[in-house]
C-alpha cells in the first residue's frame, strides 16, 4: 500500500521587495489542489497583508506568474501534486528579473516598455473606411505569423531569461517574439522600423540561445528558434564540424606518435591529400564563424562593448582568420 500524502504543505513565500525573507506557512492539503489555490489561501485564512496578483484563474491572462520552487510557472495551472514531492515543501517566490512590488506581485511596466521598444504595435496603412484584410487561415502567410501569436505576454520567458539578468537592458523574448510575428504579418507596415529596433545591440542578436525562455513557456512558444535560428543553427553546426576535425586531427597525432613520424613525416604524407585539404578547409570555415559567435557572448557579458562597432570588429576578426587559415592549409597540402 502506497504511503498517505502528508496532510499539510509546508509553504515558504517571499515576503518583502527585492529585499526580504521567507515565511512559512503550514496549508491543508487537498485533491487537485493548484498552486494559486494555496495562495489564495494563505492570503484569506492566514495572513490578509500578502500581496499577489491573478484574475482568470484558467490560464488565459497570465498574471498569476510566480517562481515555484525556482521555476517560473502560472500557478492556476499548476498542481500542487506535480510539483512537491513527499516532504510536502513548496518555495514560492516573486518572478525573478522584475522589480517586486510587494510579496510575490511584480512591476511589468519596464517589460511592456520593451514591447514598445521592439516596435511591438500593429501598423496598418489602411483607411477606417476600408474593409478587413483577409488572410486566409491556410495560407503560408497566415501560419507563418500565427506560430508566436499566442503569447499573452505573461513574462514568464523574460523571467526565465540569463541574458535579462545579465543585460537589463535587453529587449527580451517575449518583445522580441511579439517584433517576429508582426514582421510575418502581411498586413502590417512598419517593419522597416521594427527589424531597426530589433536588429540593435540589444536585439535579438544578444540572444544567447540557452533556449529558457522556449523551455518555460506555457505556451510551448519558442522564441528562441523564430528569432535567431540562424545564430542557433551557425553554433550548433559549426561546433560538430570542430569536434570532428578536433577528433580527427588527434587520431592522426596518436597514429604518428606510435608509428614513430614526427611532424615533418606526417607534412609529408599527407601533402596532396585530397580528405585533409577538404577537412581542413572546413575546420578553418567553422572556426572562423564559432570563434567570434563566442567572442561576441564574452564581449558582452564581461566589457561595456556593444553594437555595430563590435559587430565590424568581430565581422573583421572573422575574415582575418579565413584568410589566416587558408593561406596556411594551401601551403601545407596542396602540391
């Protein structure tokens, strides 16, 4: 026989602003009980003074957005059961990368700032006298823009994000998925202004790609990949194109070290070697687009440097290593 479910929860809330303490609070636990029911209760049976924000309780505004045991989650649809385990012990704390109002409410007004920012606001050259435009459901054009238009603007992705915490002044994932679906709707008309915001410092090309912001989502969203599939695909291939060539070039190391050849011996051998000009063409390729992606994440998370200058200064760094690397790969295998 299973073991009965303790029959209180021992809930820790944050109790304060950005500065603070944790309370402990001791809830009935009951079947089907969500996370917003146990602050609900907390605040009407135990302590009236904790301040928290919801209003639908069905998951369709958002604003019931806390940490829960350090993760970001909307606590109307989150269960207690999955989210405790035998001890029974919950942590309840304010959404991180916000300012704390009091308790577990938070200040949005810099997040919605960034929505503007972003150019977040739809752009119609139409006349009020006109007609809707009509895009059909089934159409490229139409799919293209629903695939990030369910966001609700939650903050639950901007919370979940390292590059906020790092940079406040990043526009954020939840901005910049609101920026990508109006650049895919062919009704809109201010995308010339929208891809300028967008395309600055702290646009979506400071996007890390660490993926939390699409790992959290309640919407199953993914900011991430629609905003900078080409940084995420340029990383993540270039970085097995490195490991294989890293692994072939030690093997061929190991080979010549027990086969008794030196440097000069292996030059020698594979000297005109089709395969290895081939491999080393591509290890220079991906080395000279890795290097600087790696660079630029450093530049900005340890120095001040940022914008078009860094991006020319890498975009230079990049060439001078193709040309670097070629020069030396022609001399040593070609013939």
């Amino acid at each position: 026989m299973p073991k009965p479910l303790p029959a209180l929860l021992h809930v820790e809330v944050w109790r304060g602003t950005d500065t603070g303490r944790f309370q402990t609070f001791d809830v009935p636990r009951r079947e089907h009980q969500t996370i917003l029911d146990v602050v609900t209760e907390i605040q009407r049976t135990q302590d009236a003074t904790l301040a928290y924000r919801f209003a639908c309780r069905v998951g369709m505004c958002g604003s019931c957005a806390m940490t829960v045991n350090g993760r970001p989650r909307w606590t109307c649809r989150t269960r207690v059961s999955d989210v405790v385990g035998r001890k029974a012990r919950i942590r309840l704390e304010p959404l991180r990368n916000f300012t704390v109002v009091k308790d577990l409410a938070v200040e949005m007004t810099r997040f919605f700032d960034k929505w503007r920012d972003a150019k977040g606001s739809f752009e119609s050259d139409r006349k009020a006298d006109q007609d809707f435009a009509v895009v059909p459901p089934g159409s490229r054009e139409r799919q293209a823009a629903d695939a990030g238009i369910e966001c609700i603007g939650c903050g639950i992705c901007y919370s979940a994000c390292d590059v906020v915490t790092w940079d406040p002044g990043y526009l954020g994932p939840a901005a910049l998925n609101r920026a990508w679906t109006l650049l895919n709707d062919v009704r809109d008309k201010a995308n010339d202004a929208r891809i300028d915001a967008v395309a600055g410092g702290s646009g979506c090309h400071a996007c890390h790609t660490h993926m939390s912001c699409t790992a959290f989502c309640p919407k199953s969203l993914a900011p991430t990949t629609r905003m900078t599939a080409t940084l995420f695909i340029a990383q993540r291939a270039t970085a097995a194109i490195l490991a294989f060539a890293v692994s072939v070039h030690l093997a061929t190391i190991i080979y010549a070290v027990r086969g008794g050849l030196n440097a000069a011996d292996v030059l020698a051998r594979t000297k005109g070697n089709a395969w290895f000009l081939v491999l080393y063409l591509v290890f220079v390729v991906a080395v000279a687009i890795h290097a600087p992606i790696g660079l630029r994440t450093i530049f900005r998370e340890w120095t001040p440097w940022r914008g078009r200058s860094l991006d020319l200064a890498l975009a230079a760094f990049s060439l001078l290593l193709i040309v670097l690397g070629l020069r030396a790969v022609f001399a040593l295998y070609l013939p």
